[in-house]
C-alpha cells in the first residue's frame, strides 16, 4: 500500500487450528508464511477459496479447510520510503520465518520465499517437460526472445565473474 511515498509490508501467519478434521489427517498446527504490501488485497484473496493464492500445498490447504479454522497473526510489518528498501527487508523477513517455523517441511510453503526461489523440477518432470515440448515449432519472435534472454544472462554472468575476480584481487592485494 502506498501512501505519500510511504511503502508498506508485512510478514504474516497463517496457522491451521486444531478441528476434528485437521487433527484427522495431521494437518493440525501447521503454518503458512507470506507477505504483502496490501492488507486488504490479501485478505481478501485468502477468504475467497476459489482463488488461487500462493502454492499448491497452501491452495489445497485452503480448499480444504474454511478460513475460520485459520489464525492469522502479523509477525512484521514496517513502513520505508522506498519500494526496493521495502521489497529488500519484506523478503528477508519473510524467508527468516519460513525458517524459523519450517514451514516448507511442516507446513503449507513451498519455498522459502517470494516465488519458486529453491524449488526446482525434479528428473522426472523435466523429461516430462522435455517429452512435451519436443516438436512444438516456435514462432521468430520466440526465437528472437530466447537468443535475446541467453545473451543478457551472459551478459549478467560475465558482470558477476568479473566482480569476483576485482573482490578476490582486493582479498589478496590486502593479505
């Protein structure tokens, strides 16, 4: 939320609580940790159980229980004067909490942190992939975009090995 050039996050839980039918199937006490920069927008997307949400272990999780058997508390919130400090400190926090909770392992995240970062496809699911996209014919533009991807992704690598070496030559010019 963004108010006079005030950016607002937070870190929230989302706890199941212990019911008949948690308790059942081991679901109890388990905890899904986010973050958002709109209370209201998140809250409603939580209490709309069609909505897709956050992952598939939080989104069936959701399907299954109704947003009364959840608690949601505020682990951290702040207020920055810009968005990149916000976003910076919002996904520390964030993945410091999935930590801290073991929420990948004993709860409903699926990574620790903002999007897919850590989770990767297993063998299988890359030949599957693999299987699928074989023979699927790409247009010019595709080809264009992913020429353009690799160059900018070499661009970037080279950038990053050359600040070692200059980080590296400092660490040995210093010794």
């Amino acid at each position: 939320m963004k108010k006079k050039g005030i950016y607002y996050g937070e870190v929230y839980k989302y706890t199941l609580k212990a019911t008949k039918k948690s308790i059942a199937n081991g679901d109890a006490g388990k905890c899904y940790i986010g973050q958002t920069g709109n209370t209201k927008k998140r809250q409603d997307d939580w209490d709309n159980q069609n909505s897709c949400y956050a992952g598939p272990k939080i989104n069936r999780a959701k399907k299954e229980y109704p947003p009364e058997d959840w608690d949601r508390e505020v682990l951290f919130s702040g207020f920055y004067m810009k968005e990149s400090t916000r976003k910076k400190k919002i996904d520390a926090m964030e993945t410091a909490m999935i930590r801290k909770y073991d929420s990948v392992n004993n709860g409903f995240n699926t990574s620790y942190g903002r999007g897919m970062k850590g989770l990767h496809h297993s063998k299988a699911s890359r030949l599957k992939i693999s299987q699928a996209l074989r023979g699927v014919k790409k247009s010019e533009a595709h080809k264009k975009a992913m020429s353009e991807g690799k160059k900018k992704a070499k661009q970037r690598r080279l950038r990053l090995e050359r600040k070692l070496q200059r980080q590296q030559q400092s660490l040995n010019s210093a010794a």
